[in-house]
C-alpha cells in the first residue's frame, strides 16, 4: 500500500481546543482498511508541514473525526497529508476547496493500490 489520506474517531475533534470554527472546518472519514497516526492541514504552496492535528494516538479503520483548525477563512485552497499506522508512505492532498467540503471520505483500493478522497 503506498498512498492513503485518512480520518477517523467518532465524535473526536481534532486540533488545538482554542481553535475557533473558521469555516474550512470538515468530517474525515476512514473508509481505507489502515490506521492513521497523523493529519496536518496547511495552505496550498506551504514549503513544510505544520504541526500534527490528530489529537489522539491513532485514528482507525471505520471511524471518522471532526477536523477543526485554526486558518485565513479567506484562503479556501489547503492541502492535506496523512501518516499512516505501519510502514506505509504518506498520502497527500493539494489544493482542496475547504470553503466548499465540508466531508473527506477517505478510501483504499488494494487492486490499484490508490487511496481516493471522495469530497462532498
């Protein structure tokens, strides 16, 4: 398995407890098969990752999280990057609308060996 984006724990939110809803707040949904044990939300174009958001050990397989960060709320394009559970590489996003989702689904497929983010 080499690429995947991931989510998880029901009702957990993510990020620091002084975030303030900023509108590109989302639901991530781990639909993959694996675990991920970290998820870092930055603007498009950034030249490093942030901090982890994922406020617990791991997320697993089935479950899902509200992401809550602190962000420009005028500044829509931001990129996603998961670190999964194992020895498997990260999986990255560029440039998603989070002025516009407000749901990531995020799936494993072993036959193409892709890991898809469906947005909603």
């Amino acid at each position: 398995m080499r690429r995947w984006i991931t989510i998880v724990l029901g009702a957990l939110t993510l990020g620091s407890g002084s975030a303030i809803a900023s509108g590109l707040d989302f639901k991530l949904i781990n639909a993959t098969g694996y675990n991920i044990q970290a998820i870092y939300v930055d603007p498009t174009g950034s030249d490093s990752w942030s901090s982890n958001i994922l406020g617990s050990p791991e997320l697993a397989d089935g479950e899902f999280a509200t992401v809550t960060f602190e962000g420009d709320p005028d500044s829509c394009k931001w990129d996603i990057k998961v670190d999964w559970v194992g020895d498997y590489a990260s999986t990255a996003w560029q440039g998603l609308n989070l002025c516009k989702i407000s749901e990531i689904t995020l799936k494993y497929d072993s036959d193409t060996d892709e890991t898809t983010a469906e947005l909603q």
